[in-house]
C-alpha cells in the first residue's frame, strides 16, 4: 500500500503543475515579483509592449500534507486567481494538467520507488519466487 501511495504521488507530480514551474524558473525571465497582504492581494506593474503571463504558486499546509496551487494566467488589468484558474482546472490557465498537485510529492524519485519495491521483494521472496515459478500439474 505504501508503494502504491508513493507511485500516486510520483505520478501526481509527474502530471502535474510543480515540474512545469521548476523549468519556468531555470528557463525564463522574471519580469516582476510580488508577493501578497494578508487578505491574498497584491499589485505589480507589468510592461505596456507584448504578451506576458501572470505565473503563481501557494502552499498550505494541512494535517499530513502540504497543499501545493498553481496558477499561469494571462496577465490583464485585474486579475483573481481562484481554483477555477488553477492549472489543475479547466478555466483560463494557460497550462492543464492531469496531475493532482495537491498530493504532488517531488521528493518521491524513481530511485527511491524501487528502493522501496526491492524492500517489498526480500521481504516476501518466497511469494515472487512462487508467482515467478508457478507449480505445473499434470
């Protein structure tokens, strides 16, 4: 149950929001920061010439867990990021994904997964052995 816990989140976080944001930060220029009140509100002055994306992130943390949201929205005037916009939803993100990055976990590597399988098959070698080499009756 562990490794299947695990897998879910690997996949969770392969599919999802934070490995996109993780590329966004080595690979693009940051125009402009803000961070938010305490009311969540914040303002910044974006450039007149071209295109640019509002691109935000938060985490809450909750019992067991730590809750991860993203957002890449155009950047307008007035903007509200909501969990319609999440990059997890279907509304004006710029990015969908499929992943749930609320149970992301990128510390769960494919290393530490089949560590974690090996452990599983020492522990039970006689059970893969069997399904391995299944008796032939005649």
């Amino acid at each position: 149950m562990r490794l299947e816990f695990s897998a879910r989140r690997r996949s969770g976080f392969l599919n999802g929001s934070d490995i996109y944001f993780k590329q966004l930060q080595r690979d693009h220029r940051v125009v402009a920061t803000a961070k938010t009140d305490a009311e969540g509100k914040f303002t910044m002055k974006i450039p007149d010439d071209g295109e640019f994306a509002l691109v935000a992130s938060a985490h809450r943390e909750v019992p067991d867990n730590i809750e991860l949201y993203f957002w890449i929205v155009p950047a307008k005037q007035h903007t509200d990021l909501t969990n319609e916009n999440l990059t997890s939803a279907t509304g004006d993100s710029l990015l969908h994904v499929t992943g749930k990055d609320k149970s992301s976990d990128p510390s769960v590597t494919e290393a530490t997964l089949q560590a974690d399988l090996n452990k599983i098959k020492t522990a039970h070698a006689d059970v893969f052995a069997a399904i391995a080499n299944p008796p032939v009756h005649i």
